[in-house]
C-alpha cells in the first residue's frame, strides 16, 4: 500500500513539473509581482525557499524512490526523513506563490 501510494506521489508530481517547466520554457509570458509593503518580502522569501528547495528535493526523492524500490531500507529510512519535509514544504509553498501571484496573471 505504501509503494502504491509514493508511485501516485511521485508520478503525480512528475505530471505536474514536466508541465509546469514545459510551459514556461514554451511560453514568452511573464508575470510580475505587483505586492507592496510587508507581503513583498514575505513572497520573495517563499519563492526563494521554494525554488531553491524544489532544486534540492529532486535528486533527493529520486534516492529515495530507487532506495525504497530496491529494498536498501536503512538508506531508505535515513533519506526520507529529509526527502518528506522538504517536497512538504515544496508543494505547499508551490500553492502560495500561485496564491500570491493569482491577482496579477
């Protein structure tokens, strides 16, 4: 039930970063931030954090999922206990850059 469960995670995830980074390679598109004030650092902040840490997590969750695959547990055990906070992290603040950049697309 777990792999099953990590494969929809994984390959759902997948989805998404193919098409995301397809889209904006494709696309001459682009998109400012218009906020004032104090939600202005408060979003750089998340998008820096974010974007750097979506960079960490890939290689990150690829050990992971082979480590899981091929029964290396103890490999397994001490990566996710980085892998699964960090593309925690990652895909909740994926939301609130969205959020934070909805009012100007």
């Amino acid at each position: 039930m777990h792999r099953g469960f990590i494969l929809a995670a994984f390959t759902s995830t997948l989805f998404f970063l193919v098409s995301y980074l397809t889209f904006h390679f494709l696309s001459a598109e682009t998109t400012t931030f218009g906020g004032t004030g104090f939600v202005r650092p408060l979003y750089f902040f998340i998008l820096i954090t974010h974007s750097f840490l979506a960079a960490v997590v890939v290689p990150l969750a690829l050990f992971a999922l082979v480590w899981g695959w091929t029964n290396q547990i103890t490999k397994h055990k001490k990566i996710v206990r980085w892998t699964m906070p960090i593309w925690l992290y990652v895909s909740l603040t994926g939301v609130l850059v969205y959020l934070f950049m909805a009012p100007y697309y």
